[in-house]
C-alpha cells in the first residue's frame, strides 16, 4: 500500500510535512487527481488543484503570500481561502489540509 492509499477517518495521507520544505508547495497525486499542498512561512499549510485553470500552469511552482497565490506561467492570483481569483481567473479548487503526526492530510 502505497502512502496515498491510506486513508484517515477525515482526510487522505498525501505524504510527510517534511515533503513540502519551508516556504514552498509540492504536487502529490491523491487517487486520479493532483493536488498542490503549500507550506508557507508563517507556518499554515494550504492544499489547491495542482492545475491552474487559465492554462495548465504548476500552481505548486507558484509564489505566495498570506492572502494570495500567484500561478508562475501568467501570474494570475487566486485568494487561499476560497479560491477565487483577484485578477479575473475561474477560480481553483481548495481543499482543507492539515499535519497529523507528521503527515498531510488533505480532505479531497
Ligand atoms: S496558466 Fe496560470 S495564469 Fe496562465
């Protein structure tokens, strides 16, 4: 069994928060789909679509800020917590993520 099978009563395990350094995001395939989860530096974890809607950009390549992540291909700004976008985009889909014992658990 692979760490992406395990389920959890609430969540899916997508991997070890250690996965996901500091202040950047990483894609983890969860079932058929991929999913971003982001570590910023104020410690908060946040979990989208892996595929920016616009065209296919690598959110998790994305810069980031509190409030905002910024698709790197066209710069396209989508707010963390709901999704929408403050430039204009369709928004993303964002799921709730959180650190159980070291892991990621993201409800998909
Ligand atoms: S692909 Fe993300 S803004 Fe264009």
């Amino acid at each position: 069994m692979s760490v992406t099978d395990v389920a959890t009563t609430t969540g899916v395990v997508v991997g070890r928060i250690d996965d996901v350094p500091m202040g950047e995001g990483r894609t983890f395939v969860v079932g058929s789909e991929q999913v971003a989860v982001f570590r910023l530096r104020n410690g908060s974890l946040h979990a989208t679509q892996a595929a920016c809607p616009h065209a296919g950009g690598p959110l998790a390549d994305g810069q980031s800020d509190v409030d905002v992540l910024v698709c790197p291909l066209h710069q396209y700004a989508y707010r963390w917590s709901d999704g929408t976008s403050t430039s204009g985009a369709a928004p993303i889909r964002v799921y709730p993520v959180r650190e159980v014992e070291g892991e990621l658990v993201v409800d998909v």
